[in-house]
C-alpha cells in the first residue's frame, strides 16, 4: 500500500511527499481509514511504529474543512520532549496546509504560550499539568474542540496523570472524536478507554513485543565495575549514536561528566536541566553533534531518533514493558539495532521476565579482555555460581552507546508517584528518582 492511496487533501498529500513518506506502517494502514471515517479508536502498538502520523495525517484532513482560529484538535502527551517532537511532527506533515499548532507545557514561561493562543492556532499539543493552569486561567477555549488525542496513554497512567485526565475531559465537549495511543493495555488502561471512548474500533500491531529488528544480549558485571564494562563496550564496538539508560538523574549526570572527561561526545537528560538545556541535548543527539546520550526510562518514550545503532541498559528496567520501551529507540523504521544490558546478580528475576516476554533466551556475553568477576565480588558461594553461568556464554561483542533520562511536566494541580506501578512484569529494583 501507498500514501496516496488515502485520498488525503492535496496540501495534506503534498506535505507527505515533502517528508519522504511513501509506504504506511502496519499501524498507519490500519488506524489511518479508521480515524478518517470518524471513529473513536484504541490503537495499540509499540514504540517507534509510527503513531504520531497514524493520527496527525487524519487530524491535518479533517482540519482542511472548516473554520480556522480556534482550537479544533488536542493531543495530550506525557513528556515535554514528547510534545514538541509531536508538534514537530506536525508541523512537517502539515507544512503545506497553512494550519498553525503550537505546544503547552510545564517548565517554560506561560505568557509566550498565552500569546501564541490568542493569536488562534487549530491544534495544541499539551501536557496535562500546564493544560490545567491554562484551562483554570481561562487562556485556552476547547468549547468547540472536534477531535482529542491521548497518547502513550500507559506512560501517564504510570506517571500519576490520571486524575489531571479526568479533570481535563469535564473541560471537553462531548460531541467528538477521541483517539487513545497506548503501547502496553494494563487494567487501568482499559477502564480509562471505556470512560473516554464511544463504540471505539481497536488497532493492534504486535504491542506486547520488542521490535523484531533488535538483537539483544546480557553482559555480567559486578555493580562496582559498571562503568568499566561500558567503556570497555564503547571503545571495542562499532557504533553510531548511542543511547544509555541509568535508573536514576544523578547516576546519568554522573556518567555524562566521567564519558565528557574521558572525551566521548555526550549529553545527559535530567530532570535538573532546564527545558532549553535539554532541548539542545536532544538537538545535539539527533544532529551527531553528541554520539552518546545519557537518560533515564521518560526518555524511552521521549526521543526519535532514527540512527541510534544501540541502545545500552547501565541499569536493568524495572519491568518488561519498560525495556520494551527503552530498546524502541533502536531498530526503528525497518533499521537494526542492538540492546546491551548490563545485568548483576540482583537481575536474575528480571532476566528471567525479559526471557519470558521474548519467548527465547536472550545471549549472555563477556568481553574479550574483560573479566566480570573481581577480587571483591568473590565473596557468597551463591554470587560465583550466577557469576559463572553468566559466563558461560563468552563472545566478543559488537555494539553499544549510553542514554539518560527526561523528566514529566509537573502539574501544579495534583501529586504523582515517584515510583511507577505497572501491572505487567515484576519490579525487582526500586526505579529511584525520575
């Protein structure tokens, strides 16, 4: 199947030849006819399949007709990294159609977004907190808003936004089409869809796995000798951009500064930065001028960056949904790509639900020249036994590269949980702070 086999609007169409689009994702060629034909929808596929077009395409058709000036279409994401790489997105796709979008958010002054809404834009991309402030303040008219958006609807139900949701639909009109993007279907998510959706046409593209394009692999490592492993992983392997996940923002600024010193090119993401400063790390990831971006588990869902050749776990994720995610920054868009996790001996349960989740066993490597075990790590007769079944797959690897971590936009109208509570796959590890 073809782009141009969607009847889009001619500046709709135009706009997608412009962005190089030819042939539609298995999500796109399902969830595009349905969302034109007006219904509501639960799409569920994975990251880096290709959603934000699945529904930024229809939005940008629906928009051609009718008035202009007011808002007409609203997507709510979870991140601020999030939202503007939808409103990016958004604005390539729709660049021949003259319709105006513009992001709301946390983190950054009110008044520039207040002037921006005055001058009427047709779509907003939002994060619930700032949407609220706004809504609150009487500085955003959704009287007349025609089509909603909730996407990775999983992520804001783990990073407490829920009731900000609930707040946000008494504010909407009833009378419209919602759309609900999610990667994973917990409960709570399938209650959140019989509240928000009318007769909905559910869209699934293989939600519960990762990415076929990725190969992955296990390397044992004393918690102590972390860092040496990883370097010794960047300096052996041949990469282009890397992404490093860390559990918490400290651990990523931590290991942002030791690569920076060493003379690696690398940014970190974390909650300390300013919007600006994170922007311009993620800029300088998706541009080369950095090789290595260090993030924690919200830059899983908040970064699109088509050439990251390996993403590498410096901590095991708490669960199998958050690997899933982590590892979608690789292998995307038909690409191959490489998952290194480095996995310590309080892994074991979490290896094993990774094991399940992938209906195979995933190979355990060594590198040449690098031993796991250390003098101080050959304490408990249990500890060498993992050790050495670890070990009992030794290969020379070949690729890796260090992430780091974005932070929510925090509202000012509710509390959220410091620490995710999933109802697919076992925490084993405490998340820390995000």
């Amino acid at each position: 199947m073809k782009f141009n086999e969607f009847n889009f609007h001619p500046q709709v169409a135009a706009g997608v030849t412009v962005a190089g689009y030819t042939e539609p994702t298995p999500i796109q060629t399902r969830a595009i006819p349905t969302v034109l034909a007006g219904h509501d929808v639960m799409g569920l596929a994975q990251t880096g399949t290709g959603k934000t077009a699945a529904f930024a395409l229809p939005i940008l058709h629906r928009l051609m007709s009718g008035s202009r000036g007011y808002v007409r279409a609203l997507i709510v994401a979870p991140t601020r990294e999030l939202a503007e790489q939808i409103n990016t997105s958004i604005n390539s796709l729709g660049k021949k159609t003259g319709l105006r979008s513009t992001t709301v958010y946390g983190g950054v002054g009110i008044n520039p977004q207040i002037a921006r809404l005055k001058q009427g834009v047709e779509i907003v991309v939002a994060c619930p907190g700032r949407l609220l402030d706004h809504i609150n303040k009487k500085t955003i008219d959704l009287g007349r808003l025609e089509v909603l958006v909730l996407d990775e609807a999983d992520q804001m139900l783990d990073m407490g936004f829920l009731p900000d949701i609930r707040r946000l639909l008494k504010s909407l009109p009833r009378q419209r089409q919602t759309l609900l993007f999610s990667a994973t279907m917990p409960q709570e998510i399938h209650r959140l869809a019989k509240e928000v959706l009318r007769n909905p046409e559910t869209v699934q593209v293989d939600n519960v796995a990762p990415a076929a394009t990725v190969s992955h692999a296990l390397y044992p490592v004393e918690e102590a000798r972390k860092t040496d492993l990883l370097l010794a992983l960047l300096e052996h392997t041949d990469t282009g951009s890397v992404l490093v996940f860390t559990r918490t923002k400290h651990r990523a600024k931590r290991l942002g500064v030791k690569l920076d010193k060493i003379g690696h090119k690398v940014a970190s993401l974390q909650g300390n930065l300013s919007q600006n400063r994170r922007q311009a790390a993620l800029d300088g990831f998706r541009n080369g001028t950095y090789r290595i971006l260090v993030a924690t588990d919200i830059a899983a869902r908040g970064i699109d960056v088509s050439k990251v050749s390996h993403v590498i776990n410096f901590d095991m994720p708490n669960t199998t949904d958050a690997y899933i995610h982590r590892i979608g920054r690789t292998g995307r868009a038909t690409r191959s790509g490489d998952a290194f996790t480095l996995v310590t001996t309080a892994d074991l349960a979490m290896e094993r639900a990774l094991e399940r989740a992938l209906g195979r066993p995933i190979e355990r490597r060594t590198m040449t020249g690098f031993t796991p075990q250390t003098k101080a790590a050959s304490g408990s007769k249990q500890t060498q036994q993992s050790i050495r079944g670890h070990q009992s797959n030794t290969l020379r690897t070949q690729g890796a590269k260090p992430v780091e971590k974005l932070t929510p936009e925090r509202s000012k109208n509710s509390r959220r949980r410091r620490f995710p509570k999933r109802s697919a796959g076992p925490v084993v590890a405490s998340a820390g702070a995000q």
